[in-house]
C-alpha cells in the first residue's frame, strides 16, 4: 500500500505555502465569512479518489485555517494508524491480501479512530441560512484518508451535518461501512418507484457509534441521511471504491416519490 507522501512528509505550513490545492474552485461557492482555505491537504496524484478533477471539485467544503490544522493532523494520525496495523496484519497474516487487509481495516474502523484520537471539533459546516439553494445538501465532506491499496482501494471520509442538513436521495456504486461520531443521524430508506424516483420505506435513528453497513450491493440501498436535531453530528464513512470509474461514493440521486398510502417503519433498527 502506498502511503501519500502529502501526509508523511508535509506539515500545515508547508501546506499553506503550496498553492497547488487551492486552486480548486468550488462550484457553488460558500457563504463564509472568515478567510477559508480547501480542506484538503493531499496533493491530487496520491490520493486515489482524486483521479477524476470533476468529481473532486465537487468533493469537499472549505475549513477555516485554524480547524485546517486540526483536520490535516486528524488525516497524519489516521494513516499512522492505518499504517501501523498494516505491519501487525502482514507480520501476523504472511500470505494475506490487500483486499483482506482492507476487510480487516473496514471491520477496525472504530479501533482506527479511537487510537488515532480523531477529533470531529473542526468540522463544523458554517452554512446556516435554510434559504440558502446549497444548504439542503450542504452537509460537509471531508477527506480522512485514500489509498488504492494495491487494487483493493477504499477511502475514510467524515460527512458533517448542521442542524437541518441532509444528504440527497441516494444509492451506491460501491460498499459502505458508515460509523455515527457525532450527534444523532435519522436514516431513511427508500424504493425505487422508477428510474429518478423512490419511495420512503423506513426510518431508522442513528446514535453515537452505531455502525451501518451497505455491503450487498446486489439489492437497492437508497437511503438519505439528516440530522433533525438542534446540535450538530457526524459520521464516518468507509467506502470500498472497487471497479468504479467516476470516483464517486454515489450512483443514483433520486427525488421524492409521492407516499401515496404506503406506510413507513419507524425506529427500526
Ligand atoms: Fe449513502
């Protein structure tokens, strides 16, 4: 497994002083008004995810500079981590592979981020106008850590929500691990009614450290996750990127069919 070269050998200042990664222009840009930077410090070639420019542009919202540092070293810990186990897998599992390193990790995510001490402080998505067109979809996406893992890639990013927010309609190309680190997220699941539409089936409520997995990807997984509460929340998210080609975490964005009688489970977990 590669590891990036931007978070071994770099540090916050020579990040600033790098303008590659601030060149990136957001498409919708936000509304913030202290002096803000692109919340990614890995340079765009050793980060797998960041292949495709178009999807990358679209990928993250700005930190400002003092929650930057903090975000950058959350990312040096992780791979610390990340690291670190890959030595103890490979010493104690010879002839494994990268792909069963990767399952090894994906089943580890919340030792990953106990021992690398995250700390979801800086993440804080200042938009807070609901009139605002982006704020719907203007939960946070962060960047933890990539790697193409030697063909068995994946990804750890963190999804941060203010009071209100919530991600589109949506299904995956791709597994999922997602892990609560934050707050309460309501989950809820859809059907597809037809090719952009789906209907909501169930609603699920999820607290600190619940963990959910999107690992059969041969059934639909359409889901939306919001945080009704009044108190910001986050979670993790471990993506298995095998065989996609757009580098993107979603396959499908539907809109809301109407419920027309169908009712909905609540609270199941
Ligand atoms: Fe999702």
């Amino acid at each position: 497994m590669a590891i990036p070269q931007s978070i071994t050998n770099r540090n916050p200042s020579q990040l600033y002083s790098d303008q590659g990664f601030l060149n990136h222009s957001e498409p919708n840009p936000l509304e913030i008004s202290i002096p803000h930077i692109y919340s990614r410090p890995f340079i765009q070639h050793d980060v797998w995810q960041l292949k495709n420019n178009a999807a990358a542009r679209n990928y993250e919202v700005a930190l400002d500079r003092s929650s930057y540092e903090t975000h950058f070293y959350n990312q040096q810990r992780i791979a610390a981590v990340i690291i670190g186990f890959q030595e103890k897998f490979f010493m104690e599992h010879p002839v494994a592979t990268p792909a069963g390193f990767r399952k090894f990790l994906e089943a580890s995510l919340e030792k990953i981020l106990t021992e690398a001490e995250f700390d979801a402080s800086p993440y804080v998505c200042k938009i807070t106008d609901p009139s605002d067109d982006s704020f719907i979809h203007g939960y946070g996406k962060y960047l933890l850590y990539g790697d193409d893992n030697e063909g068995a890639p994946f990804c750890l990013q963190y999804f941060h929500f203010a009071p209100g927010q919530k991600t589109p309609l949506h299904d995956h190309p791709v597994a999922c691990v997602s892990l609560v680190v934050k707050g309460q997220i309501v989950e809820r699941h859809y059907q597809a009614v037809s090719a952009t539409e789906a209907r909501k089936t169930q609603i699920t409520h999820r607290d600190y450290f619940d963990r959910k997995s999107i690992l059969d990807l041969s059934a639909p997984n359409i889901h939306s996750l919001k945080n009704k509460q009044t108190s910001h929340a986050g979670s993790v998210h471990f993506y298995y990127m095998d065989g996609d080609v757009t580098s993107r975490a979603v396959k499908t964005i539907y809109q809301k069919a109407p419920q027309n009688g169908f009712s909905v489970i609540r609270n199941l977990q």
